[in-house]
C-alpha cells in the first residue's frame, strides 16, 4: 500500500439519447454487473459479482480474461461489466494497487466506451472537476482490446482524495448509456 487513501466513486452518468439512434448505441439495452472488493480479505461490499479469495489478492472470473485484485491492506477495489443479450460488451476495473484504471472493449464491433475520471473538490456531493483525457480501449482488429492507465502518471493520491468515472459511448463524454437514469456510486480507495 502506498500509505495514502484514495476514496473513488465510480459514478456512470447517462444522457438519453437526443437523436435517432447511431453506431454508437450498437447494443441497445446494456446490463451492469458489479462489484466493490474490500482487497484486505476479498469481502464483496457491495455489487453482484462473485469474489474469490487467495492469500494474494481476490479473483472475480468473467468471459473475457478475468480480474485479479493484488492485496492491498484497506484497499477497495471495483469491477463494472456490461451486458447486452450476447454477452459481455465492456468492462471498466479500478486496482487500488497502483491506482490503475483498466478499460476493456470486449467485442470488436467499432463502437467502445470512454471513461472520464474527475475530482471531487470539497467533499461528497461537491464539483467533480475532470483531470486527463478520456480513457478507452485501443480499437484495433482484435476481439477484444484493453488498456491499463496509470491515473496520476507515477504520483499517489493525497489521502481523503475522491474521485468519480464517467462511463459513456462517446469520446465527448455527451452519449451516456440509455439503460442508466441516475447515477450508479460505488466506493473503492487506495
């Protein structure tokens, strides 16, 4: 653990669709499976996914490639997967060890999500001010493309920090998924 505490909030925003539907919305109705891993002891907070314990870290199994949480003592971990009814289409992980963020498009159907992470400033409930680009998935020829970034580029986060991610379909952060009407929160820290 690096001796600081990151309270993250993975928030996945949605807009309704204004126009008539585009590529962009390829799958039509998404399902969000999740979970928030408590990474001390593998202990599912809160979400659907089943968790596995190993004296090293906690595996969550999925179609794609699967997710390992290393252990990290007080660390939260969080898995969003969605759905569409042939499968898995992306999934979005937070690893509190590292403060790494992994983004998986799981179909190559050229359309990907994007998440955008903010920063809350002032505690909850305050102004969520975006820091770097967008974050997404090479799209590549592959079946399946993933990316692993580094939020802070080699820095921590100071304890106490809050951060938020914004799941949408579009680079501009403006085509929010049509299956989402408020706000999904889900914990983690570092």
């Amino acid at each position: 653990m690096h001796g600081f505490r990151l309270l993250a909030i993975l928030s996945i925003a949605a807009v309704l669709p204004l126009m008539a539907e585009r590529t962009a919305h390829a799958y039509g109705d998404l399902t969000v499976h999740y979970a928030r891993v408590d990474t001390s002891n593998c202990a599912r907070l809160s979400g659907d996914l089943p968790v596995i314990a190993f004296s090293n870290g906690c595996q969550l199994d999925d179609s794609v490639d699967g997710t390992f949480f290393e252990k990290d003592v007080g660390g939260i971990a969080v898995k969003l997967e969605l759905h569409d009814d042939n499968g898995m289409v992306a999934k979005v992980e937070f690893h509190p060890l590292g403060e790494k963020l992994w983004v998986y498009d799981t179909r190559n159907d050229s359309d990907t999500v994007y998440v955008q992470v903010c920063q809350e400033e002032g505690g909850p409930g305050s102004t969520c001010f975006f820091i770097g680009p967008a974050h997404s998935a090479p799209g590549t020829s592959n079946v399946i493309d993933k990316t692993v970034d580094d939020i802070r580029e080699g820095e921590n986060f100071p304890e106490g920090v809050r951060l938020g991610f914004k799941v949408t379909d579009d680079l501009d952060g403006n085509d929010g998924f049509s299956f989402f009407e408020d706000i999904l929160y889900i914990f983690g820290r570092s």
